[in-house]
C-alpha cells in the first residue's frame, strides 16, 4: 500500500527566524490523523535566519537527528559536546533519561536549511549519548547511503531503534530498488527533486510517502533527487 502525503497538507509555522514546515503533529500544529508513522514521530523541515536558533532546551526519551541540507547548524548540548555540521552532514542525540541542547544558525549571512526528525527509542530511560555522520570520499555519488542503523553497520550512526535511515541521490531518469519485509514499513521525505513511485505517485519536494505490506519499493527520478529513506519495524 502506498499513501502520498503532499507538502502542501503539512503544518506550518513562521516565527521570524524560523521557517518550519512539519509533515507530523508538531507545536501548535495538531493533526490527529498525523501523528507519526510508526516509530517516526516527527520530520521538521526548518529554514532558519542568519544568526538565530534555538535556545537551550530540555529533551528525554527520544531520539533525535538533524540532517543539515544547506548552511552550517551549530550544536551544544548538557553531554558536553559542542559542534558545527555543514550539508549532507548529520548529528543525533539520543535524549535518553534527559539531556538539554541549543541549536544556532552560525552564518552572520546565510540562512540555514535542516530537517529535524525524531524517533522514539525501543527503551525508555537510556543513558544520553551524542553523535555524528559525515559521508565517507566517494558517497556523494552513490544513489543510496546507509546513514543511521541499530549496529552501526556500514559506517553508520547508531540509533536505539529497529530502523535505518538512508540517503537516496538520484539523476534524472536513474532507477533504483529497495527490498523490504511485509512486516516493515518505508517512510520517503522527499527534500528536492521527484520521482515516481512503484503504483505510478509523482512524489515531489516536500511530500512524504508511506509505504506497507510491499516487499520491493522502486524508484524512477525524474528531477535530481534528495531524499531520506525511513525503513521502520
């Protein structure tokens, strides 16, 4: 079964300083027929103004990962841990029995561009962690990049969850498969580009699509491609 959930049908909210649109319940925005898909509970696609962010804040029980499209994104967190993430680079916090952070926009010029997504934990109560992906020489061409998984197999980030997160690049007309259990489910955010979809979907920037009981999902691009593929228990 494959459900398109269109850009335009997310949440919204504009607060000056950041531009965040949510495929999911988020904040104020409340949709009770979107409230995650399976383990996945929140995606925020966020723009955020030169010089502002997020203050520092409280999380537990979560696992949550920004993955930085474009500018610089900042992070400081309780754990210690004081970084700074360009393009195509990912950090994850797993929040566990608690843990604060801040996330900043470091340019004095550019906005930045970040999804925020979060994923619930299979345990509760975990010690807090912190870490990070950066594409290895060479991933940058390859059409699917294993970016976060339970055993941190092929170079991955590590995440307290049966579920792994892949970047999917493709170029105009390419095709690509992806094999997968009845049992398990596939959620598709689409950041740039389009493709069409094994039942014949255009999914386009911004849209989501989610995938069950299918053993093969197929994509055939046909603008460049930036996508995150959410492969979930």
């Amino acid at each position: 079964m494959f459900t398109l959930h269109k850009a335009a049908s997310r949440g919204h909210s504009d607060f000056g300083w950041l531009d965040s649109r949510h495929s999911f319940s988020f904040g104020d925005y409340y949709n009770p027929e979107s409230m995650g898909f399976r383990t996945l509970r929140v995606i925020n696609e966020d723009h955020v103004a030169a010089g502002s962010g997020f203050p520092t804040h409280p999380h537990r029980d979560m696992e949550i990962f920004s993955y930085v499209v474009s500018g610089a994104l900042a992070h400081k967190d309780s754990m210690g841990n004081q970084r700074q993430l360009g393009p195509g680079e990912i950090q994850i916090m797993s929040a566990g029995s608690g843990v604060t952070h801040s996330e900043f926009n470091p340019s004095a010029n550019d906005s930045a561009h970040f999804l925020q997504i979060w994923i619930q934990p299979a345990r509760q109560g975990l010690t807090p962690s912190y870490s990070e992906w950066k594409p290895a020489p060479g991933s940058e061409t390859r059409a699917k990049v294993l970016l976060i998984s339970p055993d941190g197999h092929e170079g991955s980030a590590t995440i307290h969850q049966d579920a792994c997160v892949y970047k999917i690049s493709l170029t105009k007309g390419q095709r690509i498969g992806h094999a997968l259990s009845e049992d398990w489910g596939v959620w598709i955010q689409v950041i740039s580009g389009s493709f069409v979809s094994g039942n014949g979907a255009r999914v386009e920037a911004g849209d989501g699509l989610a995938v069950e009981g299918e053993t093969e999902l197929l994509l055939e691009c046909i603008e460049p491609l930036e996508a995150l593929l959410f492969e979930l228990h």
